[in-house]
C-alpha cells in the first residue's frame, strides 16, 4: 500500500534500538555495501538482510512491497552492466542497489518517524553555528515523506478527471493540472503549519 | 472577546472585506455566505493567519497585527482540507507535533497524546499512517491535532465541506460537544442549530447578523 516505508508497529530488539544507532549502523552498511567485492559476498549481504527482516517480524507482504520497485530498477541497471562490464560485474551492481535500498527501508520500517526527526535535529545541531535550523530540516524531510501519498492521491484525481472529460494523451496536459493541484496543496500546508504555530 | 474594528482586506486591488466592526462574545458562531462573499477570509483574521490591509482585529485585548503568536495559542484553527493539516506521516506523532514546543516532558506529551486520540476514537490508529484514514477520521485527527494545545477559541472553516453525510455529522457533533468557543463557517446549514448568533457575508459586508433562523432567512432570499 505505502510507497515509502512507513514505521511498522512491533517490538522487535531492531524497533526498540535507539533510532540514532539504527542510522549510523545504516550509514555504516551502505558503506561496507559499496566495498563489497565480488557476487558471493553480495549474495551473503543480501541473505544477511533478509535475515534481518525476518528477526524485526516484517510480514514478507510488507518486505516485497518495500523491495519490489527496486528490483526493477536493478533488473535495468544490471542488464545495462551486463553489456558494458561483464556478468559479475553486473550481479554485485543489481545486488548492491537492492541491499542498499532494503537496508534503508528496514530501519524506516521499524523507526517511528518522530524518532528519526529527533536523531536529525540533534545531528543537525553542531551545524546552528553556520546557520542551519535542525528543526527546520527535520520537519522538511516529515513532510516530505507526508507528501508521497497526498500528492499521489492527486495523480489519481487528475487523472480521473482527464478520463472523465476524455482527454488522454499528452504530458502537458497531464502535469499542469497536478502542478497546479500540488502547489495549492502546499499553499494550504502552509497555512495549516502557521495556525499550529510553527514558525512562532 | 473578538473584538473587529473597521476592518477591511483586499488582495492587491480585489477589495474582499470591508466595514466590519463586531464584537463577538457568544460561544456558538456561525458564519455563511456565497462563495467568495469574504467569510474565509474573515475567519483567517481572528487568529492573524490574514492581518487586516484597515482597521484592526483584537482577541482578548491582543492585537493580532502584534500579538499573532500570543494569539494563535489561544485561537485554533481547522481547515477545509484534512489532508492539507496532517503534517506529520503517522497520527499519534502528528497530535504529539503540536506540543513540540510546549516544555512538556516526552513522557507528558505521551500520556497527553494517548488521552486525546482516546477522546476522538483515534486509538486504534495510533500508528497507523495518517493517509489511511476515512475522510472523516482525518478531519477528526487534525480537531485532535488542535484541541491538544487546549486553544480557548476554535474557528473552522467549513470543515465538513469535503465529508460524507457520516463523516459530517461525527465532525459535527464532535464540535456541539465542545467547551470551547466556536465560530463556525459552513454552507451545511443544519449545523447551525441552537447556535447563539450567526453572521451572513455577502460582497464582502456583513449584511445579517442575528439569531439562526432569522439569519439562514436571510441568506435563503439572498440566494434567490
């Protein structure tokens, strides 16, 4: 359902982690990932995270649902590498993106946002003296991630709407009306943060 | 005490209020109108959301041309569009959001939160991520939202607009229920029963301001 990895209630050691461990632990990893030699060690990687997601509970619905889109992606990726630097090459291309993209997706799946927000308005801090607002930030990536179902709720409606009128064709025709849409979307936004007293 | 004097706003030179002056005191308010007869913009002044271009806007004494944080803690706000409110991806952290800054512990904030999504039936959702709601539910999740911060006023304006009949009347009742203040702008006329007074906008004046029944009269022959 979700096309962002939405937090996934449960009690898990990996949901009760503290959630700026879990992002430097992910730091870390997509590090390692990039080093990984060869397509055993890839392979291994990938099982080590499947593993992974089996130890925080997430039902493999969920899991695929958060990996599939990847998959595509790395199936273009990989094939493009096939041709230009072999077959290897390729396996630890394809693997490393799908590593990198689950590996994320676990630690938001088993993360409260707020927690994460909190991590980066603490990390964030160091950075006041060049005038950086942490929470600023953190609230910019909140709504971000708010964003994604709301503006693709608004896809569905313009297109609707196009079926309804029996208008098809055509990229203009299709993203004026949404920019339009989401740019009035965030109008009210910012009139719903003022009245919270944000900004205050 | 809301208190307008004078007040007038335009938008570049599209003049949308003009000559208001009222006092209003009562704990139900209605407010109707045409589309564009300026009550939208009227209920963004009583909390500064829109700082008048004449005259000035008072609450308790406050002005909100100076006071507009002072005010805005004390007057809450509900928009047509639950979605365009829901700011944060799950719903306990999107109440828990509006008392970011209120000093209160996490600890506090917690046993606030778990009380308020209890009073609003939103208990079962307290994870769940905010765009699965009903229509309804969201509208209820941003009162929530608003009502935590425990405002002395709440303006809405036509928050039952975009409802079905259920998710309507949960809203509506929800807000009857309140012991706020509330000064209500909506085109679903029924829910300004036993209201105390309600105003009618047209072109940007106020052109009836009486008890319900006399006023939707009003309204009903304007529309003619």
């Amino acid at each position: 359902m979700s096309a962002l990895g939405v937090y996934l209630p449960g009690d898990s050691p990996l949901h009760r982690a503290p959630a700026g461990a879990k992002l430097l632990g992910l730091t870390l990893a997509e590090a390692g990932a990039v080093l990984l030699p060869g397509p055993w060690s890839v392979g291994a990687a990938l099982a080590v995270v499947a593993g992974l997601y089996a130890f925080a509970r997430v039902p493999f619905r969920v899991a695929w649902a958060q990996t599939r889109p990847i998959l595509l992606i790395a199936l273009l990726v990989g094939g493009f590498q096939m041709f230009g630097a072999g077959v290897d090459r390729a396996l630890v291309v394809a693997g490393q993106l799908v590593l990198s993209v689950s590996l994320a997706g676990l630690v938001t799946l088993t993360t409260r946002s707020a927690d994460l927000l909190d991590v980066i308005e603490r990390g964030c801090r160091p950075l006041r003296f060049v005038g950086v607002d942490g929470a600023r930030v953190a609230l910019v990536l909140a709504l971000a991630i708010r964003a994604v179902p709301v503006v693709a709720a608004l896809t569905q409606e313009v297109r609707e709407a196009q079926r309804a009128r029996g208008v098809t064709g055509g990229l203009t025709a299709f993203a004026v009306p949404l920019l339009v849409r989401t740019l009035r979307y965030a109008d009210n936004l910012g009139e719903a943060l003022a009245a919270r007293g944000v900004d205050d | 005490m809301i208190r307008l004097d004078d007040v007038g706003h335009a938008y570049g030179d599209r003049t949308v209020l003009r000559d208001v002056s009222l006092r209003l005191t009562e704990a139900r308010v209605g407010v109707i109108g045409a589309n564009g007869s300026g009550k939208s913009t009227f209920a963004r002044l009583l909390n500064g959301l829109v700082v008048p271009t004449t005259g000035r806007v008072t609450v308790d004494g406050l002005d909100t041309r100076t006071k507009g944080r002072e005010i805005r803690r004390r007057v809450g706000f509900c928009f047509t569009n639950p979605d365009a409110q829901i700011v944060l991806p799950t719903v306990a952290e999107d109440v828990a959001f509006s008392l970011r800054r209120s000093g209160l512990s996490r600890a506090e904030i917690a046993a606030k939160v778990t009380d308020t999504l209890r009073r609003f039936d939103l208990s079962d959702f307290a994870d769940a991520s905010a765009h699965l709601l009903s229509g309804g539910q969201k509208q209820l999740l941003a009162l929530a939202a608003i009502l935590i911060m425990e405002p002395s006023i709440l303006v809405c304006d036509e928050p039952t607009t975009l409802l079905d009949l259920r998710n309507a009347s949960m809203v509506s009742e929800l807000l009857a229920s309140l012991p706020q203040r509330v000064v209500l702008v909506t085109h679903h006329l029924h829910l300004l029963d036993g209201f105390d007074r309600v105003l009618v906008f047209d072109q940007g004046r106020v052109v009836c301001d009486a008890a319900p029944s006399t006023a939707i009269d009003h309204y009903r022959r304007l529309m003619r």
